[in-house]
C-alpha cells in the first residue's frame, strides 16, 4: 500500500539530459514536480516540461483498459479510430490470448521475415530488453529497432566504424572545463535545456569559447564567439575544410595522430580538395570564419564536440559524422576530462533502448546478430536450441514498413513509438500502415499509429512502474513506482512475459526463454550478465546516484569519460571523405529547404505533451520563414501558408523571424493538424539507413 503523503525521487521521462525529479504525492495523486539542489546532473534545475509536463498521467483521453477493434480489419483495408466506440472494451486475458492467436498464427504461416517490432527510446531499459528478447527468442526475427534509427544512428554507424563505440565520449556537465567548444546540428535550448545552461554557464563563468555551426540563427548563437550559418547539408565541406586548414597550418596532434590512430595519410590527401574556397562555395559560410573557426578549435587546450540530429539525420549523415570525428582526431581532442565527441541523445532512454539491444543488426551490448559467437552466447542466456537465433541481421525502421506487402512483414508490435507521426513521407507511411495484417499497439494513448491498430494493451506510466533509464551521458539512473497504475493497466515488462509465455505456450515451447520475474532488478541483472558495460550495475548502487556505463564489475565507480586509455577498436581510425550534395536541392518549383524539429514544450509525436498542459503553452504548428523570404512571397507574421514538397502539403500559420536563415523554413514535426513529414524525403543514409529530415525541398504559398 503507497503511503498517503510522500516525496519520490526518479528521473524525467522526456530528454536525454536525464534531469533528477522530486514527484510529491499526496493521497496517490502527483501535485507537483521539483528537483534535488545536489542532483549530479541537473542541480535542481527543471525546464517546463520536467517541472509541469507530468499531468498527461491524468488525462481523460488515456486508456486504462485492454481494447479489440470491433470490426476486424483487413489488409488494405485498415482504418484509423481515435473514437473509443470502435473499440470494445476486453479482459487483460481476451486481449493476451487474442494477440497471442494471431501472432502466432502469422509466424507460423509465414515464419520469422513477416513479424517486426518497435521498440520504445521513452520506455526502460527493462522493458527494451524483454521486448528485443521476445521478438528475437520467440518469433526468432531481428525485425527489431527504435527510434533511434530516426535521430542518431549514423552517429553511431560513424562512431563504430573510426572508434569502435557510439556513445558520448564525456559527461555533458564537462563543458566547464572546455576552453572551446563547438556546437553543431543541435538546438540545445528547445531540446536539452538543461546541458544549454551548462554551456551558457562554461561561456559566461568559466570563459569558454563557443563556435555555432547550424542553418538556424539558434538562441545559443547570442552566447557564440564565432557563427558559422552553414546551408544545411553542406557539414562535410565546412567541417572537412577546418581539418584542411588545421592540416595546413600544421596545427594538428602529431603526437596523439602517431600514437592513437590509423589512416591518417590517406584521410590527410583526401582533405586537400576541401579548401575554405570550396567550402564557402558549398556552405555559403565565410572562409574567413572557417579559417577562424579551424585554428580556435586546433589550439584549444581542451575542445570538445557536441552535436545532435542536424547532422546525422540526412542521406550523407554517416560522412557528417565522421567528418567531426575526424576533426577530434586530428587535434587529439578526445579522451580527456572537458573534451570529446558528444552526439546529445534525444529521448529519455534512446541510449538505454540501443544498450539493450533494441536494434536490428547487434544483439544487447552491439553484440552483432550475424557473430556466431554472439549468437552463441544469447542461445545460452535465452535457454535457446544451438542455432535457434536468426543470425540475419533485421530490417529497420523504415525498412519494416517498406517490407509491408504480402510475402513481407505482416505483424507488428509498437510499444510506445509512434511511426505515424515520425517516420518520414507520412502518405507513404499511411499505406504501409494500411496493408498490415496484425497491428499491435502498447501505449498511453490512441495515437496516431496506434489508432490503426487492432488490439490496444494499456501501459503504465513512467509514474506507475520500476525501472532504469541510461541518460546521454551514459548516467543509468531509478525510474520509481510513485502511483499505482491508473485502471488496468499494466506496467510494459509485466505485459511482455505475460504476451511471451501465452505465445510460447501455443508454439510448444513453454517458458523456454523465462519470463517468470519478479521485479525489474532481476531483468538488469539478466542483461548484465551478458552485457560487459552493464554488468557491474544494481539497483542498489544507483538507489541515489545513477552510475555512468561502462561499469564492469560491482565495485566499479563508473566512467565519466572515454577513451583514455585507448580506443575500443585499438587505434581510432580516419576516413576520407567526398562531398555528397542532398537527395534534393531547391529549384525553380520548390525553392526553400525545410528543416524539421522540436520546440521546447512538445515532445516527438505528441503522444505525451499534446495530452499535457504544455499543449495549452504552444497549441498550434508555426513554420519560421526568414523575414527576407516572407516578404518575397507576400507572407505577414501569422498569416496562413501552404508548404507542399514532392510527397505532400500542409497548412499552417508562418512566423516571420530572423531564427532561420534566408531559404531555409522550419516546422515542429509534433502537430497531427499539419504534420510536418508528410513533407519530408524517405531517402536513406545507405550506411545508416536513416532518412534526410533535415533537407526536403518545398514551396511555399499564402493560403
Ligand atoms: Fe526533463 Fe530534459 Fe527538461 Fe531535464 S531538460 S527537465 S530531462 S525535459
């Protein structure tokens, strides 16, 4: 029985800064949200949703109760119904047994290739863990990703292949101790808040200087020494031109490029067609500041890197990447205290759900799938037949829902994600959607995605369920049971091996992988015996203090920085590399480049935010337009405009402001009324396979 009054220390469950909350309860209902003055990472410091974004626990339209569409639907067929009426209300068992019938009946029909699952960045790392396990023990598919595939996987397809690991380098609170830094592709007052006034704070108190490299007039650009306004996609130019410059000028690391990396004479010829000339042509950026730029960076005592999804969220994102890295090699900026390659994660647990191996190619850990050592080891800790795991490596993202056709994916299971809203080409997205047989959602609320679903199981809140988060910087910290779950429903885990055990029983293979735990504990336990970073993780060592991965055994304090010893691949490696321009670049009929994103009050697809009072604080889609380009094309401040790229068109009032360049327009992606990718591009990243949100071209219209 919970208490009547009390105060519960957990973590935020919207970004990756992982900022420590106070929720104070009183009669089991949450009346309000503060922070601990000594918290490691935030310092008592909330930004408006952490402090108000809470109540969307309470909100009417958030169903507590397992549903089953009353009509059945069909492929091709599939409709959308937010209306409760085409629901019916069922039992937790009529829901599992009808799930379980019908995803067994599709596997067994069409075997491993027609299951896929969605793994979830906002939920545990418990619940990632067992929903990879059940996809990949039971239904013997890879057919497993998140969202992270959306945001940052060609940072860590770039990270993997010159450093051999994808996280943060260092703690984001060590920018105080950066004498330069350069922020890049990240928007960190809307996004990360938090780490904005810690980088405000390092420019301000402790004298750091700050170069903004970004297509927006972003509001740390008031705290930047240098801003370079770079034309989106040209990252690889300019990036690769300060290197050209560092290299020139003889301002690189001798010593540490000797010592700590490979392949720098075939990186070094391939930098000398990257002239700030050339870049300037490309970037639109002065070669002046590139200049600038290059020799503040070089000559840091200590410099660090921080970007977020402006540069891996594009078809060249694996290049943009690997251009910063090699930035950090070739001035031995990296593994030092207040350096580091620092790709800022966006979601509360997207490293947590990659670390726990919600994804297609690498098992827990980025165990690769197609490693039979790997597989072996899994087979092992799943109590699974030598051979039984697929040693495939699974579909995407946006590869699942191009699969959808007879003969492909024909089931699918989301928990908590919201591919109608995020993935790109949304019209193309509807179709897909449309033509599978078995759509399974596992949420809050009826979104956009779960409203074409045909059964709908109810999950507890962040609020109403134990677990662990893994933060930005690698900070593994409690998520605590502050309320009982509202009406039905059920904390993720507890739904997962109840839905598991219910399946293995119906294919003849009772229990085979265990799903009889007790607590959530015994789940990270599970992983880190077989997850080297994880295993010296308890819940009781982070009762009060998370600990950042790795940490290998019980004792271990944790690693608030990387690399400095050496490398995980041995020596880091420099890639040489070519310009690609975007798969669109404006013309006559589409002339502005569109970039998309978030705004501080709203959260990805709304499923949250849009339930919460922070709707109330930004209610509507408002596209930015450069004052220059509004008056060209007769728009006022407010007025309505049509945008219309190759793929679709949306209506929504503009906002005329200097915070976006000339020819560059941006819209939040968060608002179903006028959803910004139904306008954005599917072409891929070949590397990463992640699509170019940043760069679809569009026309834009008064209305
Ligand atoms: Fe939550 Fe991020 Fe805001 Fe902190 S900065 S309160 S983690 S949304």
């Amino acid at each position: 029985m919970l208490n009547a009054e009390k105060v519960v220390p957990t973590t935020c469950p919207y970004c990756g800064v992982g900022c420590n909350l106070e929720l104070h309860v009183r009669d089991e209902f949450i009346y309000k949200v503060t922070s601990p003055f000594d918290s490691v990472v935030n310092h008592g410091n909330l930004c408006v949703k952490g402090r108000f974004g809470y109540d969307f626990i309470y909100n009417k339209e958030r169903v507590t109760v397992p549903l089953i569409r009353k009509q059945p639907q069909t492929p091709g067929q599939r409709t959308q119904a937010f209306d409760r009426s085409a629901w019916r209300e069922v039992s937790w068992d009529e829901a599992l047994d009808y799930t379980a019938d019908r995803l067994v009946e599709i596997y067994q029909r069409d075997g491993s290739k027609a299951m896929a699952v969605y793994c979830c960045a906002k939920a545990t790392n418990e619940d990632n863990y067992l929903l990879q396990k059940f996809f990949r023990a039971v239904f013997r598919t890879n057919n497993v990703d998140h969202c992270t595939r959306l945001c940052h996987a060609a940072s860590v397809v770039a990270l993997q292949m010159a450093i051999g690991s994808a996280a943060m380098s260092n703690t984001a609170a060590e920018v105080s101790d950066c004498d330069v830094f350069i922020l890049t592709g990240s928007n960190p007052t809307e996004n990360h808040p938090i780490i904005a006034l810690q980088m405000k704070a390092a420019v301000q108190k402790h004298g750091a200087k700050l170069i903004v490299v970004d297509p927006r007039r972003i509001e740390m650009v008031n705290y930047a020494t240098l801003y370079l306004p770079i034309r989106p996609g040209s990252d690889v130019p300019v990036f690769s031109a300060m290197a050209h410059v560092i290299f020139k000028e003889n301002l690189y690391n001798r010593q540490f490029i000797e010592e700590r990396t490979e392949n720098f004479e075939a990186f070094a010829t391939s930098m000398e067609k990257f002239t700030p000339e050339f870049a300037e042509q490309i970037s639109g950026v002065d070669r002046g500041l590139i200049i600038e730029a290059a020799r503040m960076y070089a000559t840091a005592h200590n410099g660090a890197i921080f970007w977020a999804l402006g540069i891996p969220e594009s078809t060249h994102g694996t290049a943009n990447a690997l251009s910063l890295i090699n930035l950090a090699l070739l001035t031995g900026h990296v593994g030092r205290k207040g350096t580091g390659l620092n790709p800022l994660r966006g979601q509360n647990n997207v490293q947590g759900a990659s670390d726990s191996g919600a994804m297609p190619w690498h098992y827990p850990g980025y165990q690769a799938v197609d490693n039979e050592e790997n597989a072996r080891r899994w087979e092992e800790a799943w109590h699974i037949e030598p051979g039984g795991l697929n040693r495939q490596r699974g579909l995407t993202t946006t590869e699942i829902l191009a699969a959808v056709h007879p003969g492909g994916v024909r089931a699918l299971y989301i928990m908590g994600e919201n591919p109608m809203m995020s993935e790109p080409n949304l019209n193309h997205t509807r179709k897909k959607m449309q033509e599978l047989e078995f759509l399974v959602a596992q949420d809050l609320f009826i979104n956009e995605s779960g409203a074409f679903a045909d059964v709908f199981l109810p999950a507890a809140s962040w609020a109403e369920k134990e677990g662990t988060f893994t933060n930005t910087d690698r900070r593994v910290q409690r998520v605590r049971q502050v309320i009982p779950p509202r009406g039905q429903s059920r904390p993720d885990w507890e739904i997962i091996c109840d839905l598991a055990k219910r399946v293995e029983r119906r294919l003849n293979r009772p229990n085979s992988a265990y799903w009889d735990y007790h607590h959530p504990a015994e789940i990270l336990e599970e992983m880190g015996r077989y997850v080297p970073d994880y295993a010296g993780i308890r819940y009781d060592r982070i009762e009060k203090v998370g600990l950042q991965t790795p940490v290998p055994t019980p004792d271990h304090p944790g690693t608030p920085y990387l690399y400095g010893e050496r490398f995980p691949r041995g020596r880091a490696k420099f890639h040489p590399l070519e310009y690609i321009p975007n798969a669109e670049m404006p013309d006559e009929e589409y002339p502005l480049i569109l970039s998309t994103g978030r705004v501080l009050e709203h959260w990805h697809g709304g499923t949250l935010t849009r339930h919460s009072w922070m709707d109330d604080l930004f209610p509507e889609a408002l596209m930015d337009i450069h004052p220059a380009d509004a008056a060209r094309l007769g728009i006022h401040d407010g007025s309505p405009v049509r945008v219309t790229s190759r793929r679709g068109s949306i209506v929504l009032r503009a906002k005329v402001t200097t915070k976006t360049n000339i020819g560059v327009v941006f819209i939040p992606f968060h608002f179903r009324e006028a959803a910004a990718n139904l306008l954005t591009t599917d072409a891929l990243d070949p590397q990463a396979k992640i699509p170019e949100y940043k760069a679809a071209v569009v026309r834009v219209t008064p209305a």
